[in-house]
C-alpha cells in the first residue's frame, strides 16, 4: 500500500517521544518499517542515502514502489530499477 507522509510524521514523532531507548520496529513483513527507518536516518539523523540504503538492500524485499517514496519524502535522490 502507498504510504501518506502523515503516516511518517506519526512514526517520527513516536521514536522522538521515547527518547534513547532501545526500541525493536517491525511491521508484518519488514518492508514499511524499514521504508521508514531508511526515511528517519536520512531526514533526521543526516546519514548518507547510500549508507541508510544498505539497511533495505540487505533485507532483499524492496520493492520499487519504495523508492519513489524515498524520493518524494527527501530521503534521495531518483534511483534507475535495476
């Protein structure tokens, strides 16, 4: 399903209220949250897209529909599908 930025503000402001806890994020197949964990390390934390994108390339169960995502909420740049 197509994600709304709204969904993101939410998941953001959930990991800033508990403050430097350890916290385990999954959602049914581990797509979305790591969709929005790749969003949060590149937003907020000032990773680099291509280091936080190892997280989602080693799962191998993006799918591209992600990456106009990514994209459309600043997290990087427009992607070539392999």
């Amino acid at each position: 399903s197509k994600l709304d930025p709204k969904q993101y503000d939410g998941f953001k402001e959930k990991i800033e209220s508990l403050g430097d806890e350890k916290i385990f994020i999954h959602c049914g197949m581990n797509i979305k949250s790591s969709a929005f964990m790749h969003i949060y390390q590149v937003r907020e934390l000032w990773e680099d897209p291509e280091k936080a994108l190892k997280l989602i390339n080693d799962l191998n169960l993006h799918e591209d529909k992600w990456f106009d995502y990514f994209e459309a909420m600043g997290a990087m740049p427009k992607l070539q599908s392999a």
